[in-house]
C-alpha cells in the first residue's frame, strides 16, 4: 500500500513539473507564411532626351502693310528637346521645332488685292514646369521665326522673307509610360516686320497656335 501511495506521488509530481513547459508550448503562435514581396515602382523621371511630332491650328494677323489680313490654317512637324528634373521636382528643359503651315488670307491692303502665306516656321525655346509624378505643366519662351509669302495679286508679283522674333506660351504634358509622353500646348508669337517688293512696304505677322503631340523620351 505504501508503495502504490508513493508511486502515486511520484506521477503527480512529474505531471506538475511537465505542466509550465506543455503550457509554454501552447502558446506558441502557429508558423504563418512570410508576406510576399511587392515590387515598388521607382518615381517617374523627365530627365532626358526626346523627340517627337505634333499637329495643330495657327491664327493670326498681319502687320503694317497687310494689317487688314487674318492668316489661319493647320500645321503640323516635329521637336527635339531635353529636360533635366532637380530633386525638388523642378523641370528646366530646352526644345527646338520646325513646323510646315498653311497660315493665310487675302483681301484689299488699300493699295492692292494682296495674299500672304506663311508655308514654314520654328522655334527654339526654353521650358521651366514642376513636375506632379508624371504630370507636367511647364512655361516656355524663347526665339521664333517664319517664312512668309506675300503676292500682289494686281499685278502678279510675288516676294517672301523669312522673318526672326519671339514666342512665349505654355503646355501641359503627360507621361503615358517610361518613354512615352503625351502633350498639349499653346504658343503665342511675333515675327516681326521685313520690307516686301511686292507691295512696296513693311509687312509682319503676329500668330497664336495650339497643338497636340506625342514625345519619346530616351
């Protein structure tokens, strides 16, 4: 009897010395699996070289002898350019463009029926803009100049000069990809007057255009 009692003391004791280590074990949280990785993408970067083309409307009048002309008409040609963004999220760039145009309106000068076309022009121009991700609205200025035609349609001559001003305006572009960029954009130039044999006067153009393009960024 007294064997059975102490081999029963014995197995108690053992089950409460097991007992802290069995109630430790069923604490512990079940193994989970580790979360999976997500790729963050880097932020959008203007940073770079680009080039493209664009399309729009050009609107305008004339100067000094053809000031009672409105030239209208399409155009359409390409750009280069190259942006750098600090850090702060300023963008300052540099752009150039050639553009074919059909800007052009006829009507009496008070001297003769005249016509006036200007069939080409460019810009090279700067940009400053602030970029929101891959949103940029920026300013831009700079040099402008085209190549007009005027006929006097009295007397069947025709001259053309190529005229040297300035443009100033401002856009709003968009970044479809790492590459890719869309963009609207509104200039407003004056190119100044040249002296034309045709109508024996001074004669200028000023213009305002809006257009749309598309830009590869490299």
């Amino acid at each position: 009897m007294m064997k059975t009692t102490l081999a029963a003391a014995v197995a108690v004791a053992s089950l409460l010395g097991a007992a802290p280590a069995f109630a430790a074990d069923m604490q512990q949280p079940y193994p989970t699996k580790a979360p999976p990785l997500v790729a963050v993408a880097p932020p959008f970067s203007w940073t770079g070289f680009y080039l493209g083309g664009n399309a729009g409307y050009g609107w305008g009048s004339g100067k000094e002898g053809i000031d009672n002309l409105s030239p209208d008409g399409f155009l359409g040609g390409g750009q280069v350019g190259f942006n750098y963004q600090f850090g702060n999220n300023v963008v300052l760039g540099a752009e150039a463009d050639f553009q074919g145009s059909n800007l052009k309106d006829s009507g009496y000068n008070g001297v003769f029926d005249t016509r006036s076309k200007m069939d080409y022009f460019g810009t090279v121009r700067g940009r400053i803009g602030y970029a929101f991700d891959n949103v940029l609205p920026y300013l831009t200025g700079g040099l402008a100049w085209g190549h007009n035609e005027i006929e006097n349609l009295d007397l069947g001559i025709t001259s053309d000069n190529t005229h040297v001003g300035w443009t100033v305006g401002g856009g709003l572009e968009y970044a479809l990809s790492n590459n890719w960029t869309v963009k609207a954009e509104y200039l407003y130039m004056d190119l100044g007057d040249e002296f034309y044999d045709s109508i024996g006067d001074d004669a200028g153009l000023k213009a305002s255009t809006a257009r749309i393009g598309v830009n590869y960024k490299f």
